[in-house]
C-alpha cells in the first residue's frame, strides 16, 4: 500500500522545503499498530518501526539528513536542533532548527502536529499540541521564541496544523473544559460543543486561534487533513484505538544545498 502524505498547497511554491503529514497506509507494522507506525514507544516492534522509518525516509525524499524526533511528554519545551547527526531530541514537545538538512518529526494519534516556516529565514518549528499542550499554549510560545530569539516578524510565519481529532469524535470532561476555559477564556469557549449534554472539543481550532492571537495573520495558517477519529483507514486515533494504536508522522525540513 502506498504511503500517503498531505502537503500544503501553499507551501508547493517552497521547491526546497520538505514537508508533509502521514498517514497510516503503507509501513510493514501489523496489528493494532498496522502499518505506517513511526513510534519506538507504543509496543510495536523496534525492527519494523525502523524498517518503517527507512521506507517513509525513501517514500518522502529524505536521501541524507537525518530525521529528528523527541519524547513527546505532553509539556511545552521546545528545543532547537543544531546537531545534523542527533536523532532523538530528548523530553520535549517541540522541535525548532535554522540549519538546513535536518527533517523534524512530530509523532501523534489525535494530537495535533503543528509546522511552522519562516520561508525568507528558513526557520522551522514542529510542535506537538495535546490538550494540556494546548493549555500552556506551545503553539504560542512557538510563535514567541521565533520573534525573540530569531528575530522573525509574525507576518513571515506561515502555519500548518494537521490531521488531529476534531469536535466531532473529541468528548471531554470538566478536567478538561474548565483548565482551557480559565486559561483561554473565550478562544476556548468557542470551540467547545454541547451535543446530548456530552462536551466536544475542537482542538485544532483552538490552536489556530492562540496561534492568531500570537500575531500570525489568519491567512497564514492552514488546517490540512482530516478528524483522525473518523478518518480510521487513513490515520492512527489514539481515542478510537482505544489507546493500543500506532503513531503517524508529521515532518519539516529544508534540503540541504
Ligand atoms: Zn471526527
């Protein structure tokens, strides 16, 4: 089966930026974890999912260079890479580099992978942005950490978001509606739905808009793929899996000249 990758349309225009969100089609993982899951962390086998990464490397047009990826902890560290050769980030939810030749790898099942671009500096950022994520605002502090510490305006930050769990298939409890309600007060309150007196919250959403909030324009933030949970064929959902499932991988880079 073919490996499927969603790009940006708005971002085909950048013929050296490597980018793309992954499904699950293709990959050798059977089982639960069947078949593109690109985590050494869920109980799959470690032989497989490195054979996976090989064939997705091969798929994507990653022929040197490294992938970086990190042990996502549901925080809002972000680290920078600076090391072509490192390949595992350490604790961390996001990943951000200026060098060229480095592909960072967010890995998600209904979490949101974040990418982030700055074409004119060819900075990068990946961001990975569960509910508590979300709470502490990562997507923002993404945002922060490019205008203070790489001197980007937010009008050259361009934003994708890409497949995660929408309002559809995302029922949540008070623990998590009241933290995003204090924390986000409005931003939050639109995006969470009432339906049969079950809460639903659109994640996604929500980090688009703390990402307008963080001063990038609105249409400079794409929304690419579909609701993980209703998308079963097509993607890993950790909520429909009910937990035991894989993980797909959300990737950035800039070829190396
Ligand atoms: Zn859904």
């Amino acid at each position: 089966m073919e490996i499927t990758c969603l790009r940006v349309p708005q971002w085909e225009k950048y013929h050296e930026l490597l980018h793309g969100f992954l499904g699950r089609r293709g990959g050798r993982s059977s089982g639960p974890y069947a078949g593109l899951n690109l985590s050494f962390r869920v109980g799959d086998d470690d032989h497989v999912v490195k054979d996976n990464m090989c064939d997705m490397k091969g798929a994507v047009g990653i022929h040197s260079g490294r992938v970086v990826t990190m042990t996502q902890v549901h925080g809002d560290h972000i680290v920078e890479i600076k090391d072509r050769n490192l390949k595992e980030a350490g604790e961390a939810d996001g990943l951000l580099t200026e060098q060229s030749g480095i592909y960072l790898g967010v890995l998600t099942a209904d979490c949101v992978p974040i990418l982030f671009v700055v074409p004119a500096q060819k900075v990068i950022a990946a961001v990975h942005a569960g509910w508590r994520g979300t709470m502490t605002g990562i997507a923002a502090k993404a945002v922060k950490l490019l205008l203070e510490e790489h001197s980007v305006l937010p009008s050259e930050i361009e934003v994708a978001l890409g497949p995660s769990i929408d309002a559809c298939c995302y029922e949540i409890g008070e623990d998590v509606s009241r933290p995003l309600i204090e924390k986000w007060g409005d931003l939050a309150g639109s995006c969470i739905q009432t339906r049969d007196r079950r809460t639903y919250l659109h994640l996604r959403n929500l980090n688009q808009a703390i990402l307008h909030r963080a001063g990038i324009p609105e249409s400079q933030i794409f929304q690419i793929g579909p609701c993980t949970g209703c998308a079963q064929e097509d993607f890993f959902s950790y909520r429909r899996e009910k937990k035991e499932t894989g993980r797909q991988i959300s990737l950035i880079g800039w070829h190396s000249q």
